[in-house]
C-alpha cells in the first residue's frame, strides 16, 4: 500500500542538528523518546549519533501514521521549531486565536509551544480530515 509523502527526510535531518533537544523524534511522532532527549541532551549525544541512521525508518512510519492534506507538515514543523513562541504554526493553521495568544505571551510562556511538540503531528491530521470550505 501506498502512503502519503507527510515527513521529509530533509526536514528530518535538519531538526537532527537540534537532535539534542529532541525536535526529530518529536516531528516523526516520538514525544516520549523526544522529552527524553530533551532532559538527556540526546541521551548524552550517543543516541543523537545513532538517529543520523534511523531517520529514514522514522520517517517511512511518520508517513504510514500521520494524514496528508493541505496542512503540510514540513512547513508547519519548521514555524514550531524556529517561530514557534510566536505562534506562527498556529496561524498557518488557521487557528487565528491562539496564535495571537502565542504571539503575545511568547508561546504562552513555553508550555503551549512544549505541548505543541507532544501533539502537532496529531493537531495537523486532524486539520487535514476536515473538509475544505
């Protein structure tokens, strides 16, 4: 069977270099491995090293998981990462409010943005399977 594009391995790769912190397990769907990461600095770099060459199976599952539309995920991961405590992955979503919240409370005060790493991937299927207007 066929699955949509939804993770790029380009995208992958370039939150691997912030790896340390966690941003690739989270974008392929991993929260609890990519808080892990967070607390351990990539479990003390070794397990950042060994993602280099586990990208392409978490992104081959991240694409089996997660559903395409016109949300696109690569965009929307790289506003989190790099504008995220100014809410700019909400606004592309549509989600006009509480990117205005963000905008002015720096990401309401980094928890928003932290659970927005636990549950974009989600957040973003779900925009996907409504119906366009």
């Amino acid at each position: 069977m066929a699955y949509a594009d939804t993770h790029s391995k380009a995208v992958g790769y370039l939150l691997w270099i912030f790896g340390f912190m966690g941003a690739h397990r989270f974008y392929y769907g991993k929260p609890w491995t990519g808080t892990l990461y967070f607390f351990t600095l990539g479990l003390f770099f070794i397990g950042w090293i060994v993602d280099l060459f586990l990208i392409p199976g978490m992104d081959r599952q991240a694409d089996q998981r997660f559903r395409s539309g016109r949300i696109n995920f690569n965009l929307t991961w790289i506003l989190l990462t790099f504008l995220g405590i100014f809410g700019a992955h909400r606004l592309y979503m549509g989600k006009w409010i509480t990117a205005i919240i963000y905008f002015f409370t720096g990401g309401l005060f980094l928890l928003g943005v932290l659970y927005d790493y636990w549950t974009l991937n989600e957040q973003i299927s779900v925009k996907n399977m409504e119906k366009a207007w």
